[in-house]
C-alpha cells in the first residue's frame, strides 16, 4: 500500500439526482510524465466527515501500462477538488 494524498486532474459524471461518479484522472508519474488513467470499475464509495469536512471517497480499479491498480480517490464536497489518497496494488 503506497499513500501518496496528491492532488489529481478528474473528469466526472454527475447524475441527475446528483451523484459523482469520477471516470478518468491525470497525473504525473515517477518518471515525470502525464499519466492518463481510465477507471474500469468503481469497486465501492462512502460519504466520509471528518472535522466537518465532507468529501466521498472511491475505491476504483483501473488498467495502468498493463498493470491492475487499485485506489482510492477523495472528493472533497466544499471544494470541488480530488486527491489520490493511496494505492493498493
């Protein structure tokens, strides 16, 4: 498990009762490069509170140079940005 809690460009889904649903996400991998990352699956998501901060936190798998991560994205509510909080490969 690798915590990593980096910023990270998404593009999502809103449904029409509201709920978010992230798709795709960039970011810099170790070599410096722009990594485009495709979600294949969102495994599961939970609201979360935490000091009065809300935010959702996804547990998603994606294929990445041939290789199955999975990870946790968090969407802060107040806001509207994503963070990578960790890898588990």
């Amino acid at each position: 498990m690798e915590h990593i809690n980096t910023p990270v460009d998404v593009i999502s889904m809103c449904s029409a009762n509201g709920d978010i649903r992230p798709l795709r996400l960039r970011m810099e991998s170790e070599d410096h490069q722009l990594l485009r990352v495709d979600i294949d699956e969102i495994v599961s998501s939970k609201p979360i509170q935490y000091v009065g901060i809300e935010a959702i936190v996804f547990l998603c798998r994606a294929t990445v140079e041939a290789k199955q991560w999975l990870f946790e994205l968090k969407y802060t509510i107040r806001t509207h940005s994503w963070c990578l909080v960790r890898k588990v490969y």
